[in-house]
C-alpha cells in the first residue's frame, strides 16, 4: 500500500531516514523515529547506495496521464463554475453523469462517470446534497423554511 503524503514528503521523510543513518542510528531506529518499517529504511539505504539521492528522489505517482490537458481541465473549471443552466441542462445541479456528457461535449473525450468524481476531487471540487425542503412548504412556499 503506498504511503500518505505528496511525493515530495516522502522524499522529505526518506532524505531523513538517510541522514539519521549517517548519523549512525541503526535502521530500527530511523524506522522508529520516520513512522516507517524498518525494511523500508533498509531499502532506502540500498538505493541511496546504489544510484545517489536519485534512488530515493520523488516521482510522479504511477497511472494513466490524464486525457484532459491542464488548459481544459481550467476550461472545464470554468464552464462548471458558469452552471449546469449555461451548459444546457434542465436544473441548476451539476451530478457526475452531467459532467460526464459536459466532458464529451465540448472536448469529445469520453470519461467514465465514475472517473468524473475523482476529476472532480483533482479540480478541488467536493460532492455536495441539494437543501431539502418539505414538499407540502414547497407547494405554499413557505418562507420560513427557507430555500
């Protein structure tokens, strides 16, 4: 299981462990004191030994790359920031299948809609519930239930 943290903090945290191996901890301790197990810190060691501080030098996460450049993934940000209405669609509520029709529409690239909300998360976007009201205030329009 990959460890938490941007790859730049696990660089930071292997980067440790070497110095306090250099230091002269022995590989328990530096597994103790990282959060780590110790068979991490050892092959750490080995890499560093092996090909330098590129052995252990952050890099990018493995996985497809993306099929919405950086550029469109801007563009998308700002046609979802424009409504679900300014796109064509009948409510003011953007869901997953929407995003996923968006998507294919104005860029041709078809996503599955479950890959959308993990889009969605990447843009900074969370999932959100609709405010429900009772369907009785909505029918007399209540103002005290507000909207």
């Amino acid at each position: 299981m990959r460890p938490t943290g941007s790859p730049e903090e696990l660089e930071h945290r292997r980067l440790r462990a070497l110095a306090l191996l250099d230091e002269g901890l022995q590989p328990v301790e530096v597994a103790r004191r990282t959060g780590v197990d110790r068979r991490s810190v050892r092959r750490w060691k080995a890499a560093a030994r092996k090909h330098g501080r590129a052995g252990v030098q952050a890099r990018a996460a493995p996985g497809r790359p993306s099929r919405l450049s950086a550029a469109r993934k801007r563009r998308l940000e700002a046609l979802l920031l424009k409504g679900p209405v300014a796109s064509g669609f009948d409510t003011d509520l953007w869901t997953c299948p929407r995003v996923t029709e968006l998507i294919r529409r104005r860029f041709g690239i078809d996503y599955h809609v479950d890959h959308v909300g993990r889009l969605l998360h990447e843009l900074g976007w969370s999932p959100q519930k609709p405010a429900r009201r009772a369907a009785r205030a909505r029918r007399a329009g209540d103002p005290s239930l507000g909207s």
